[in-house]
C-alpha cells in the first residue's frame, strides 16, 4: 500500500567548503574513532590540495536541482530538503527546519548505492539520533531502498565506462583492463551485509553489457589501522599485478578503464584517491590509466530516483531491477548491515 509523503529528504556525508572547515569536518567524522592526530592531519592535505574544499555539497546541490525539475515535470509535488552527516547543512539543523515548516514525514535518498553500516546502518542511526535532538514533532524519515542493480544506475554507469573505453584506439580496446572500485571497509563489517555481493553485481552488469571484456573488482580509500584486515585488493595492488601480468604479454600498452561504481559523484575520494594516487601509481607502472565518470546528475539517474518515491507512494508500484538479485527491501531489518565492531562488556 503506498505511503503518504509531505517531504523529499537527501542525506549526505558533507564536506568542507572552506579552508577553516576541513580539520573540525575531518574531527566530525573521525569522532569516537581511535584515530592517531597525525592521520587526520594527513588526511586533511587531501582537502587542501584542493583548496580546502570538497566538491559534494555542490554536488548534491546541483542533484536537488535536477530532482526538482524532474519532479516537477512529473508532478510529484514535495518540497526538498537537504542534510548532512558530518557537515553542513547538518541533519538536526535540517530536521529542525522541517519541522518548523509543518513536516511530518519524509522520504529520503542516501546518496549511498551499496548496504553496509556506513553506507546505510550508520545513516538511519544519525538520522535517528537527529530526530531525538529535535524532539517531539520530529518528522518520521523512511529510507528508500538501496539501488545497486537499478536500471537507473546501471544503465548510467554504461554509458560513462563505455565513453571511457573508447578513449583506447580500437586495436587495442579488446585487450583493456576494466577495474571498478569502491571505498574499502572492514572485513568484520563487509561478513554483516551484502556489500562485497552487490558491488560485484554492480560490475557484472555493467561489464557484461559492455561485451567480451576484462574486468575485475578492487577497493581504496581504507583508513583503518595496518592490523585490521579490510576488503582487498587494494587499487594499487591491483594495478600493479596487472602490470605484472601484462609483462608476459606480447602487447606495448597497458590499458586500464577505472570505473568508481562505488561513488555516485567526482568526490574527494575519487578525485584524490582515484585522479591523483591511483593515476600517479599507475605512471609510474606504464599504464594508460582512464577514469570513468560516475552518475553525477545524468538523467537517466535522477529519473531514477523519482521512480523510487513513486514506488512508495502507489498502491501498485513498478519496482525496477536487473540481474538476478531483484529490487532490494524497504524496511531494513533490525539485524542487518552491523558495524563488526566488538560489543563492549559490562564491567
């Protein structure tokens, strides 16, 4: 039965706009984590590099546009609203406004493809933890479904790896390599969800339709401790085993067509992790390193997401899936995407 909505709610992870706002934005995220402070300072040059400004709020800004133009084109009348985990727009500042503005219950989008406690558990707690800093009268937040295997995301994520591969002369397009990355996370978090599972799905798709093609999965962006085994391998590892493998080849160039199935926009992680580390590794290894864009505001992508509100406010809704996995639950049960984290002991 379809639900009645009064608000469309994006949530986001934030970033600094400023030069002054990366290290209380880095100490944002990193609170509650035994991070060392020269970590943090590390971190914190990626965003200087950069001016001190990561490009994500404008992004989302830019995709509430779009989704407004592509909700109003389809007359699906909801005010829109933005909020962030870590950084301004701040969730409770976010939740505080709606209320005001007479709001009782939202849908929202989590600018997050994949299940895993970061990538959703973690956002339903600070969302919940926002509505009890704003009291009674807090609008109730329902989450969409999550939409790794979308056509609205596969079909996106074609086109721009498609683009990509044929920046490759075309006698040498058959023998590129396809690697798709997303943010590492975990092991102990990774055996809690489906993470590892969809985002295999996700290239599967993406690679099949492409054709014949060389494709394989690697992950970057870790951050936790050198003891704490997390989902492997590692983009550089990755590039270097490729290099190492194509050297028993009878072929000049390497090609590798990287595709950041894991983001949904050009973020720091991709433009840091991906522009400047992975392409510098791969110089340094004679690759030809092409990055892929990723969904941003394609169209396809934000007609997407109007599909998936108009999925919970029908009675009948068409619900939209590729591959064999089928379109993902609504309500998330109360066991899944766990953190892995160790259950502290009462003493």
């Amino acid at each position: 039965m379809g639900m009645n909505y009064d608000a469309f709610l994006l949530v986001s992870f934030g970033g600094p706009e400023h030069r002054d706002d990366v290290l209380p934005f880095l100490e944002n995220v990193l609170r509650g984590r035994n991070v060392p402070r020269e970590r943090l300072l590390a971190v914190a040059e990626h965003y200087y590099h950069f001016g001190g400004v990561s490009p994500i709020n404008a992004q989302n800004r830019a995709l509430l546009a779009a989704i407004q133009d592509e909700f109003a084109s389809a007359g699906v009348k909801l005010p829109l609203y933005f909020g962030n985990r870590n950084w301004h727009p701040l969730l409770p500042d976010t939740l505080r406004q709606m209320k005001s503005d007479g709001i009782r219950r939202a849908i929202a989008f989590f600018t997050s493809v994949f299940s895993s406690y970061s990538g959703c558990r973690q956002y339903r707690e600070n969302v919940g933890a926002s509505q009890a800093a704003v009291g009674d009268g807090a609008p109730a937040v329902d989450k969409l479904r999550v939409f790794f295997n979308h056509p609205g995301f596969i079909e996106p994520m074609i086109e721009r790896a498609r683009a990509s591969l044929n920046r490759i002369p075309a006698d040498r397009r058959d023998a590129a390599q396809l690697l798709f990355t997303a943010h590492s996370i975990p092991l102990a978090m990774a055996q809690n969800c489906q993470y590892e599972a969809q985002l295999r799905e996700s290239s599967r798709l993406v690679a099949e339709a492409l054709g014949p093609v060389h494709w394989r999965l690697a992950y970057q962006s870790r951050s936790g401790p050198p003891s704490q085994p997390w989902l492997g391998p590692d983009i550089g590892d990755a590039l270097t085993e490729i290099a190492a493998n194509h050297n028993r080849q009878t072929a000049d160039q390497i090609d590798v067509v990287t595709i950041p199935i894991g983001f949904i926009s050009d973020h720091m992680e991709v433009l840091f992790d991906l522009d400047e580390e992975a392409a510098h590794k791969a110089a340094a290894l004679n690759i030809n390193f092409i990055r892929a864009g990723t969904v941003g505001t394609h169209p396809r992508f934000v007609r997407m997401i109007r599909e998936l509100v108009e999925e919970r406010i029908r009675d009948t809704p068409q619900r939209l899936s590729l591959g064999s996995f089928g379109p993902s639950h609504d309500i998330c049960p109360a066991d899944c995407c766990q953190s892995g984290a160790p259950t502290p002991r009462a003493t």
